[in-house]
C-alpha cells in the first residue's frame, strides 16, 4: 500500500506518558499488517548510551554527538539494538525513562534518530508512535492520532507496567515521573509534545483497549 505521496503509509501516533498509545499502536499495527515503530525505544537507547558513557545533562553538545557518532541504534521486530547489543529490556527501567526524557530535548540526539525513524517507513507501511510523529518527523502521514488520558490514570497504568516488570518503584514515584516527563516534553524548545492541527484526538480516560482501536480504525475509515 502507498500513499499518495509515493511513501509508504504511515500512521503516526503521538501523545503524553502513559496515555495508552504503545499498547494501541502495537495493537492497530497487527491488525492492519502494518510494521510497528516505537521511537521512544529508540530516545531510551539513545540515552543508554549517552549515559554508559558518563555523559548526563550538564554535558555540552559536542560531547553528545561525538558519543553518537560512533553509536549505531536498531529498531527491529519489536526489538532495540544498541551497538548490535540487544537492549529492549535495560531501557526500559524508571531511570533509563528519566535519562530519555532528559536528553531527548538536545538537538544532537534528535537529529541523530531523525533519519533512523524516517528510514523506517520507506519500505513498509508502519504505526509509529511517540511525540513528534506528526508534527516533525512524519508530516505528511496518511492519518495522525493524538493519544491522551488523565493524568492520575496515566501514573496508575505506569505504575502497574512498572510493576510488571518487578521494577522497585512506589505509586507516588510514579505519579511523580509521569508528571515531570509530561512537564519537560511539552515544554522543551525543540520537537515538544503537542498535538498536530490535523490530528484526531483519543481521550483514552474511560475508554479499554479495544474500544481505543475500533475509534482508530472509524476514524481510518477501515
Ligand atoms: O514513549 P517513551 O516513554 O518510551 O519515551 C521516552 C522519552 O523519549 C520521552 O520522555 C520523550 C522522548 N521521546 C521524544 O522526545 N520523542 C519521541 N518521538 C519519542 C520519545
């Protein structure tokens, strides 16, 4: 399937920490046979190695992108290579979350996985989630969704993936790291959180996955 474009078709996904969005993105990509693209887990990684080579937000640009690039980040089948070190599971703790948000807002680093992520969908229709699919990094996507719920459920539903995943996090922790990366995403100079003018908005509040997914597909018309 391509677009009119002659691009492949994207379906981009943006919206805060916790929404609901990874869940659905992953879920609305099966459904239609389409790849599936989490950037944050590219932004995690990125930081990763930011952080494993003693860099931390002081540091000055130069630094970050001679540490970047010598690094080589892969997203494939669902999983995220790091130097060809597969790290889908480190990235995914309380700090490695914190790391991302901090360093995601330099510019080395977004520039530095812009192509990553527009390589991405060249070959293969995709989902691609995060927080500037359709304003930055796909403005031209077949359709854009912005995803968003309540704060206080979505620190509950971070707090409970947390858990799943045996992290040492308390609630008020969580409710915590929700609303400081909400804060720093939104507010960051470069590629903030916010929603496209041309994007459905899916308040995910009262709503289960599934019913997410059937407003989805309504609004591609499918
Ligand atoms: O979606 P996530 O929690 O895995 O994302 C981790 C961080 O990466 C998030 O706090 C902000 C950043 N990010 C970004 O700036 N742009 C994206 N497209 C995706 C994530």
């Amino acid at each position: 399937m391509t677009s009119t474009n002659g691009r492949k078709k994207v379906i981009a996904i943006d919206g805060p920490a916790g929404s609901g969005k990874s869940t659905v993105a992953r879920a609305l990509a099966v459904r239609l046979g389409f790849d599936y693209l989490d950037t944050g887990a590219l932004y995690r990684a990125a930081a990763l190695k930011l952080t494993r080579s003693g860099l931390n937000e002081s540091s000055d640009d130069a630094a970050l992108s001679t540490v970047l690039r010598n690094t080589s980040i892969e997203y494939k089948n669902a999983a995220v290579y790091l130097d060809s070190e597969d790290v889908s599971v480190e990235i995914r703790t309380p700090e490695a979350g914190h790391f991302s948000s901090i360093f995601s807002a330099r510019k080395p680093v977004r520039d530095y996985l812009l192509d990553i992520q527009r390589n991405a969908g060249l070959s293969t229709d995709i989902v691609a989630e995060g927080r500037d699919m359709a304003t930055v990094v796909f403005p031209d996507a077949w359709k854009k969704f912005y995803v968003t719920a309540d704060e206080q459920v979505r620190a509950q539903r971070r707090y409970k993936q947390l858990k799943e995943k045996k992290a040492d996090v308390t609630k008020k922790e969580a409710i915590a790291d929700v609303a400081s990366r909400d804060a720093r995403d939104t507010a960051r100079a470069l590629a903030p959180l916010v929603r496209a003018a041309d994007a459905v908005e899916i308040d995910t509040t009262n709503l289960s996955i599934e019913e997410t997914i059937q407003k989805m597909l309504k609004a591609l018309a499918i």
